[in-house]
C-alpha cells in the first residue's frame, strides 16, 4: 500500500509505504509490519509493529522484533562487503562482484581442505 503525500513547507514529495515481511531474529518468524518513507535524500523506517493479519503471530512482535529499526539505521552496521588487510591491521571496503568473485576462487579450496568433517 502506498501513500504519497506533499510536504507542506518544500516541493519535494515523500511516500510512505507498507512492507509485510517476517522478523529474521530467531525461529518464531513473527509477522512484521514495517512502514517506510522515501523522499529525494532516501528512505527511511518509520515504524516497526506486530502484524496483525499474519496467521501465526497474530500481531505480537517480541521485543528483538521491535530492535530492527536500531539495528538497520546503527552507524556500525556493515553495509558492503570488507576484505582483511594483508598486513591485518584492519578491513577495507571492496564491490559486492569483488566480494563474491574472491570467495568463489577462496571456497573450493576451503572444501577440499584437510580440516576435519562431523562425524553423523
């Protein structure tokens, strides 16, 4: 569902959205309802609430759930992929193809390594 709306004191537009998605915190998978605005300097989470509509959860959101909004907008966060310095005195930033070109040439031989597997 979308709602646009003027700003009153600009001419620039936001719209605010309405996303229904499943919390990724922990095996309850409680329904989320997460509403969202965007204008020309980006989007924004405007609230995270339990959705009352999800046939499992039936609205309630524990409080892990209610932590998404801090845990998206934390200055720390990671937000692209970093590579180890050689001298490993800290990481830099590399491109998501970079990225996933180093670990399909750095996985096979992880595979093939002589670390031991679980037992079954």
């Amino acid at each position: 569902m979308a709602i646009a709306a003027t700003a009153s004191s600009s001419a620039a537009t936001t719209t605010e959205h309405t996303h229904t998605r499943i919390c990724p915190l922990c095996e309850a998978c409680c329904g989320l309802e997460i509403r969202t605005r965007s204008s020309a300097e980006g989007t924004s989470i405007v609230s995270i609430r339990g959705n009352d509509a999800d046939p499992f959860s039936n609205g309630y959101l524990c409080p892990k759930g209610f932590a998404l909004k801090d845990l998206h907008e934390d200055p720390d966060r990671l937000r692209q992929p970093m590579r180890r310095r050689a001298d490993r005195s800290g990481f830099d930033p590399v491109s998501w193809e970079d990225a996933f070109e180093e670990i399909a040439q750095r996985l096979p031989r992880c595979a093939t390594s002589s670390a031991p597997t679980p037992s079954r």
